[in-house]
C-alpha cells in the first residue's frame, strides 16, 4: 500500500505525511476520563469530538463520554460564550457528573475565546466544579493536551491545608489503565500510600457487568486532587506529560518532586522502585526482586535471537524513550527512534541512551513523521518495528516483524489491560519481542533448519 513512498528523504519543514502523534483535545478528554465521575467537554464543533472519542473508544474498547458546545456559523463569528453556558447547563441537568472539565479545540482557540471569564461567569450548582484547559491543536500533540489538562484540573482544585495527607502523588504520564495497575501494586508492594492522578482503572478497563455505568467506579476524586498540595512529595513519570504538572506543585504549594522516565524495562524501573523506598524507607520486597530477575533471565536466555538485530521505534515521547531503553537492554540496536511531538528533550534523552549503551549510527528525531521513518527504513532497513497501529503499512510494505506498543492499538485486543510498565511489563514486552523475531526465523528458514527445541 504505501510502496509508492519515494526512497529519496527531502528536507520538509511545513508538511507532515501520516503524522505520528494527534492533536491536544485527545489527550485532554482522555485525562479527564481519569477523574470521577467527570464529563470532558470540548469547546469547539461537534465534528472534533466525534473523532477525539472515537480514536480513544477504538483504543481501548470502551465507551468515551464527553460533551461538545456544539459550534455552528454564528459561535464561530460571535464567540462559544452562550453555547458554554447552555451545554453546562443541560449538562449538569441531564448527566449530573460531579464536574465538568472543559477544553478548546483549534476554532475556539482562533477565534480568541476567553474560557477563564465565561467559566467564571457560569451558574454552576452548590457541589458541582467546573475546570478548563486550553488545546490548541496547532501546536504540540495530545501529549501536551494531557499535560494541560492536569494543570488545569489542579490549577482550580488543589489546596493546601497544612497538615501532611502522608501521601506520595503518583503523575503516570500517559499510560494505559494496565500499567496504572501496574504502579499501583509496586506502590502497594513497597508500602507507599499514594494518590494517583489520573487513574483510568476502573474507567478505561470496566469488567462486563451486564449493567452500564455511565460514570464508573473509577478515576481519581475531586477530594483526592484537592488534597495533592498537602501530599509528602510527587513521583512524576514521563517528562513531556508530567514535568509541568510536578512543577506546578513545586511551585504552587512547595510539594517536592523526583521526576523519573516512566518505568519501562529493568533500569527505568530500578529508579521508580529505588524513589518508591526513599519514601517508604524499607527494604524492596522478595516478590519484585524475582520479578526482576526473571526479567533479566529471560533476557539472557533469549539473547542469542535478539542481539545486534536492529530495531526502529515510534510513538509518544515518554513511552518510546522507556521502549527504546528496554530494546537496549535486551541488546538490539534502535536504529531510528522517533516522535511525532515536536519536542527537543525528547531527541536529547534518547541521544543520551545511545551514548549510555555506545551504540552509535542511529538516529532520534521529536517532530518526525512516519513517512520520514519509512524512508530511513527503505535506505537501511531495520529487522524490527516496534510502536502503534500506524506502522503496519509499513511494516506490511517492508515485510517487518511488527510490535504494537503504544497509543493508539486500535487493530488489537486486550493491550489496555495489560502493563508495558515494571518488572512484569517488560517481561510481557520482550516476550512479544523475542517472540516476532523467532516467527520470523521461523517463517523464513529452510525446512531442515526448522528447531522445535530451542
Ligand atoms: S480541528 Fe483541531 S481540535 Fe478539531 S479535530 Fe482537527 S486538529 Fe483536533
């Protein structure tokens, strides 16, 4: 399909082909589905929203609430104000969730309006909380729009009492509700009581019930992000999503923060469990050192198949710099390492891996595309492909073994529910990993060489 992809790579620096990242309101809906019985609302046209829930309903197989202000002509040329006033109204009338948190689209954005002074001119009723982001989607990705709609949520909400909650805050950066669940055990293993802020278990991962609720039992509470300014300290996972809202933290209610990569792999995870017993202060517990360790056997014993193969991974900044540390600690050569966010920490940190490992002639870009990694890819090819859904052209067209990581996985089953994060993510990770090598192998050896035994 996509074999008309020329190989010759032209300088480009206003056009993005098959883009890979998507715009700022999707990562504000899907953090506000991590609140409690919160209704994100989209202040733009109804035709924003529909796609915005649609690419996180297909991802993780569950229904995306939200709200739209439905622009027409007239909101476009007067302003949103009057559609924001009617839509939390019948909202809150119809609905009845326990907040609202609203964000912009790129019309509401171009045409000026002032969310701050028409949420603060609103009737909201006596309990109810109404919040807003701004998402621009001309600028930075749905990592950015995540990112501010936790600033948003706390710059309205969070308080500071002044007596301790003796709670760590838990910033997971973008993560599927597996690998919420993920941290939440490793929190609990090392006896550290914690907020997590968002939290999509419960959400984003509701068991069959045979009953709908139309506001799970899940999500972080509104009392439960009021109280992070009286937390001990924030543990922030992922720079690009949880740098801003930590330091928001830092400096709205002086709570400390260690920011760490997200605990993708044996290292990155090392740094969440070490910060974790800083606080706990107590030994690491036997059941995540075994964990551990059979994560590095299995990396041992499979690293006959997987060394020097080289690898090319793709997707959200945070995620690809924990996969492309678990692909250099199973010993494959990350031969391009891209993002769609345009930012340039990202190209730095994952520059630091290559030099950390001395791997060297691989190449890292933020604000890539996957049309320029499909090109890299037809002048040196790679023997893996590690990342979302959008590079199975690719990979069809280069005959790749192929891993889904990331988001969005909307071709697959079941990935939301399961972690890439810990110890057990990453032996779930490079047991895909091994096993697309050794099918490959497989697929194309000759009949005699065919090994039932390995
Ligand atoms: S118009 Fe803007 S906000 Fe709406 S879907 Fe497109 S990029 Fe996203």
């Amino acid at each position: 399909m996509l074999d008309l992809t020329p190989k010759e790579v032209m300088a480009r620096t206003a056009l993005r082909i098959n883009p890979c990242k998507t715009c700022q309101p999707v990562g504000a809906l899907f953090c506000a589905l991590g609140v409690r019985k919160c209704m994100p609302h989209s202040h733009g046209s109804q035709g924003c929203v529909s796609y915005h829930r649609t690419v996180l309903s297909r991802h993780f197989k569950e229904p995306a609430i939200a709200a739209s202000s439905s622009f027409t002509e007239g909101a476009s040329v007067f302003g949103g104000r009057s559609n924001l006033t009617t839509a939390v109204k019948n909202i809150f009338d119809m609905y009845n969730p326990d907040i609202i948190a609203v964000h912009t689209t790129c019309l509401s954005e171009t045409i000026g309006d002032d969310l701050n002074s028409y949420i603060a001119d609103l009737k909201i009723p006596e309990g109810k909380k109404v919040v807003h982001c701004n998402t621009p989607s001309y600028a930075g990705s749905h990592i950015m729009g995540f990112s501010n709609m936790m600033t948003g949520f706390m710059s309205y909400l969070t308080k500071k009492t002044g007596a301790s909650n003796g709670k760590t805050a838990i910033f997971p950066g973008w993560a599927n509700p597996g690998d919420i669940r993920q941290l939440k055990k490793i929190c609990s293993l090392m006896n550290v009581p914690i907020i997590m802020f968002p939290d999509h278990t419960g959400v984003m991962d509701a068991p069959m019930t045979g009953k709908y609720e139309f506001y799970p039992e899940g999500g972080t509470t509104i009392p439960e992000i009021a109280s992070l300014g009286d937390c001990k300290g924030v543990v922030a996972l992922g720079e690009i999503a949880s740098l801003a809202p930590a330091e928001m933290m830092k400096k709205k209610w002086e709570v400390p923060f260690v920011m760490l990569p997200q605990p993708i792999g044996v290292s990155f995870t090392d740094q969440f469990v070490m910060a974790l017993r800083l606080v706990s202060k107590t030994e690491v517990p036997w059941e995540l050192e075994e964990q551990r360790g059979q994560l590095v056997d299995l990396m041992i014993d499979a690293h006959q198949w997987v060394y020097g193969k080289k690898v090319a991974i793709f997707g959200d900044p945070d995620t690809v710099e924990g996969l492309t540390s678990l692909a250099l600690e199973m010993g494959l050569v990350p031969k391009y390492v891209i993002t769609g966010t345009p930012k340039e920490e990202f190209t730095k940190k994952i520059n630091r891996l290559f030099s950390k490992y001395s791997v060297t002639d691989c190449k890292a870009k933020a604000n890539s595309d996957l049309f320029e990694l499909h090109q890299w890819i037809k002048n040196e090819p790679v023997d893996l492909l590690i990342g979302t859904t959008y590079g199975k052209q690719i990979a069809k067209a280069e005959d790749i073994p192929f891993v889904r990581a990331g988001f969005p996985v909307l071709d697959r089953y079941g990935g939301p529910l399961m972690p890439i994060f810990g110890y057990e993510g990453g032996i779930r990770m490079a047991e895909k990993i091994i096993g697309a090598l050794m099918d490959r192998e497989d697929r194309d050896c000759a009949d005699e060489d065919l090994e039932i035994v390995m």
